[in-house]
C-alpha cells in the first residue's frame, strides 16, 4: 500500500510539472506509516494543527479500531495518542466518547505542554485539559478553538448536533443556548 501511494505522489508531481512548466515541485514527500494494533487513525480537523508547537516529531492522533460503516460508531470511545515520528512510539494519554468523523474530538495543542479535547463528564460535553502524561489539568466547557495564551472559545455544540455532522451524536436531543463563551484556563 504504502509504494502504492508513493508511486501516485510521483505521477501527480510529474503531471503538475507537465501542465506547468515553470513550476518545479521540489518539496521531498515523506509517508509516515503509523505501526499500531490500530486500523482507524486521524489527525481531526484542518484548522488545528496536531504537530506540538516547535516540535514537528510529537503529532497527536485520534486511534480507534471503529469502521466508518459500524451500526453504531458513537458509542465507542477514541484513544487520545502522542506520537513521536522519530522512534516511532505511540502512546496513549487519554481516550473520549465525544467526538465525530468531521472534526474528531477537537484535539489540539494549548501549548507545548498541554492538550485540550472534548469529552463527556457523565451526560456533560466538556473540555478536558491534559498534560503530556495524560493528567486531567481541567474540566470546563467544551473546546472550539485557541484564543490566545490561557483562553479558548467555546460553543454550544447542541445546535452543532441537531443539524450537521460536526457536533455529537449524544446532543441530538438536548436543549443548546446558541452561545460562544471565552474560557480562561
């Protein structure tokens, strides 16, 4: 599979290069095979970035064994995985009932230090707050996205659910407030 995939890379540079003569793709194309008992694994969103800030080695993945096709994929939890592209480790920090094929659990990075996803607490969506050893720092509000040193935005991830794949499953039939809340952490 993976000279598979290298060998449509080099087509897809060749025929950029053909259509474009004067544009020349040199950037190199590394393929990181992830080893794992794992068969589902997933970076999450693309407005958030896995790779640990100043380091591109640590990568944070979501890692489940659950097939897009299951009768019922929600009710299984993703382990919450650090990376390191370098030895090829994978280590499992954490793990989450909240998240969906569109965005994942919003995993991502607050800092070098810490990470932040959504989870639910019991029947409450929040946001849990990791460090690198998988100690839960925090639970607040559910996450949406980075807002500067110590602040994260939340949204009501209710009205999310009701209507489109990028809420959770579980909220479907709860009450939302429709509101975007700033978080200190």
């Amino acid at each position: 599979m993976k000279s598979y995939i290298v060998h449509i890379i080099k087509y897809l540079k060749l025929k950029i290069e053909m259509a474009f003569p004067l544009f020349k793709c040199r950037a190199a194309v590394d393929i990181i095979e992830v080893c794992s008992p794992y068969k589902s694994i997933f970076c999450g969103y693309y407005d958030l970035s896995p790779f640990r800030p100043n380091e591109s080695n640590l990568l944070l993945l979501h890692c489940s064994n659950i097939k897009p096709y299951d009768s019922d994929p929600y009710s299984q939890s993703q382990k919450i995985a650090l990376y390191n592209i370098k030895s090829r480790e994978l280590r499992e920090l954490n793990s989450t009932s909240a998240w969906n094929w569109q965005q994942g659990a919003r995993l991502t990075w607050l800092n070098a230090d810490q990470i932040v996803f959504n989870d639910f607490y019991g029947d409450e969506l929040v946001g849990r707050v990791i460090d690198l050893e998988g100690n839960n720092l925090i639970h607040g509000r559910p996450f949406y996205c980075n807002f500067g040193i110590g602040r994260y935005l939340s949204c009501d991830f209710v009205g999310l659910s009701m209507y489109s794949e990028y809420g959770y499953e579980k909220l479907r039939t709860a009450q939302g407030t429709n509101n975007l809340i700033l978080v200190d952490y």
